[in-house]
C-alpha cells in the first residue's frame, strides 16, 4: 500500500509537468526571467553571470508586486551589506582573528534577523553580501573591495530587474487567467532566546571559515558561508532545544539536490562539448530544463521541494558560465567544493550542541 501511493504521488507529479495552470506558468515565469537576467548580466558586465541568473530565479512570485516587494528587499539587503563590507573588510581582512571576529557577529545577526520573519529576505542578504565580499577579498586581495561590491550590487539588480520586468508581463496576460494564491505574510515574533542561541551557532561556524582559508587557501570558500547562513533557516518551530534535526534534514536535501543538479549538468555540458557550433544552444536548453524541473519539484507538495532549489542553483552555477565558449564543470565543482566545506563545518558545532542538551536533560531531575 505504501508503494501504491508513492508510485502514485510520483504520477501525480509528473502529469503535473504537462498541465496548464498556475505551476506551469510559475516555471515559464523563472525560465524567462532568468534568460533576461543572463542579458541583463551581460550588458552590466557582471563578474558572476550564474549570481545574476541566480537572483532572476529567486526573486520571482506569482504577481507582479509579490516579485517587486521581494526584488526590493532582495536589492536593499544587498546594498546594507555591501556598505557594511566598504566600511570594514579593508580595515579587517589582513588579520584571521579580525575577520572571523566581524563575520560571526554580522553574520550571526544577520541569521537571527532573517528567522525572525518581518524583512528577513533583506536581513539574510546583508549577511550574505558582506559575507561573500569579505571571503571574496581574502581569495584575491589584490583586488579593490570597490570592485567586488560593484559587481555584487550590477549582478542582484541585473537579475531582479529581469524578474521583475517579467513578471510584470505575465502579470498582465497569463496570470489573468492562471493566477497564482497570494502568498501568505511571514509571521513576526519579538525576542527569542531559542532563535539566539541557533543563530549563534551559526556564527561559530562561520567563524571558521577565514581561519580555514589562511590554512588551506579553498577556493570559492564564500559558498560555505552562503552554505551555512542559508541552512541555519529552519522554521523557528523546528528549533527547540536544537536546530540538529531539521538543519540535518535540510542539508540532506542540500546534499541531494547539489548532487544531482550537477549530474544533470554535466550531461549537457558533454553534450556541448561535442560541437562548437551547438554548444551555446544545449547549454541554454539544458538551463532552461533544468530550471523548469527544479522549480517543478521546489513548488511541489513533497519533503524534497528545498532540494528543487538546489537543484537550480547548480544548474545555473554551471550551465550559465560568464563566457559561452569557456564553458566547463570546474566552477561549478569549485563552488560546490565551498558548499561541502560549510556543511562539514556546521554539523560539528549542531552535533556538539545537541549532545550538550541531551546530556543536560539526563541529569535534570
């Protein structure tokens, strides 16, 4: 009977790829807006065209005006961070102790803002800007932060402007007659010390990372803090005592998601090695497949829908290179690579905790 009704669900699933309705126009939607923001993100002269594409994707709603609030948030948060990082990374970024010290404090805010819910898209993206541009200035101090904040900023206004641009467009004609349930508001909560102490762990294990690097020199070690902060957002009701369980759960989905993404675009990047002439074409068209089935599987019903996300954002690392005739798997490795290294330094201090709270309630009377 179990296997009925997973073959079932999986039935279910598929027939919905190939019905017309609100889902279907909803995975159009991010096609579309991401093939705009890749334009967009050329004529801006990006350094990472796939984050430009990335935010084109994860702006998008089922309105125009559900898309503009967030693409506005998405926007403010990214400039709060990058100020922030004018500010300090020239001051911090030559000394390990200082640079650790600065980003477990931002980030570790930055992580109990965005769970507290009112504007928490905004709050996670001054953590995560001043992250990737402080992680940034250490793999290449030769650069000028001027540099990396510039990019930074063209690269999350290239793609929310194409999102919303499209957006505004479907609004206007098929969300007339598909449209989407409005989504509902976030909740908003006042101090939590649960949320705190959560978010202080994170911090811990961002700490980490720019001790890591002067030992090691991991490239593309910004992911891991990406990796870190976004996998510390668990439902404040799944925190409890310790957030060991559900971030446990959320980074396999991370892991099953990432792993398969780059199966899926490795094959069309052999594909697109096998001529010149049609290397651009399969590259597109696996994007664009790749975004419609992981945005299929993130609007779905089933555990999986925050491994669709993942799934995404390795295709989009590796099928959309700033340069069509340079297109390979090792950026997308790399960045992979920065990933499995923020996972591996998050669980240990998750684990650590929750042995803590175990050991703590067997001596409690």
């Amino acid at each position: 009977m179990a296997d009925d009704g997973w073959y079932q669900r999986v039935a279910a699933e598929v027939r919905a790829v190939f019905t017309t309705g609100p889902r279907l126009v909803d995975e159009l939607e991010c096609v579309a807006s991401v093939l705009l923001a890749i334009v967009f993100g050329h004529l801006a002269d990006v350094q990472n065209i796939s984050w430009a594409a990335f935010s084109g994707y994860m702006v998008m709603r089922g309105h125009v005006s559900e898309s503009l609030w967030r693409g506005a948030l998405r926007i403010i948060g990214t400039l709060g961070g990058a100020l922030l990082a004018f500010l300090i990374v020239p001051q911090v970024w030559h000394s390990p102790a200082a640079t650790a010290a600065v980003l477990a404090l931002i980030g570790g805010t930055t992580i109990y803002g965005a769970l507290m819910g009112r504007h928490s898209y905004a709050r996670l993206f001054v953590g995560l800007t001043f992250a990737m541009i402080l992680m940034d200035k250490l793999e290449h101090p030769q650069h000028v932060v001027e540099a990396f904040i510039s990019t930074r900023i063209r690269e999350t206004a290239a793609g929310t402007l194409a999102c919303i641009l499209i957006s505004m467009i479907s609004t206007l004609t098929l969300r007339q007659r598909w449209p989407s349930l409005p989504s509902p508001p976030p909740p908003r909560f006042s101090w939590l010390p649960d949320a705190a102490r959560h978010a202080s762990q994170g911090a811990i294990a961002l700490a980490i990372l720019p001790f890591l690097w002067a030992a090691f020199q991991i490239p593309q070690l910004s992911q891991g803090a990406i990796t870190i902060m976004a996998l510390m957002l668990i439902p404040l009701s799944g925190i409890g005592k310790s957030g060991f369980r559900p971030v446990s759960r959320r980074i396999a989905l991370r892991v099953i998601g990432c792993a398969s993404g780059a199966a899926f675009a490795a094959a069309f990047l052999l594909l697109a090695h096998v001529s010149t002439y049609l290397a651009t074409p399969v590259l597109i068209a696996g994007m664009a497949l790749g975004v419609m089935l992981g945005r299929h599987i993130e609007n779905g019903k089933s555990a999986f829908a925050y491994g669709g996300t993942q799934f995404v954002l390795v295709i989009l690392v590796t099928l959309v290179p700033d340069s069509y005739l340079n297109a390979e798997l090792s950026p997308g490795i790399a960045r992979l690579t920065g990933s499995l290294v923020g996972i591996l330094l998050l669980l240990p201090v998750l684990a650590g905790w929750h042995l803590v709270v175990g050991v703590m309630e067997k001596r409690s009377p």
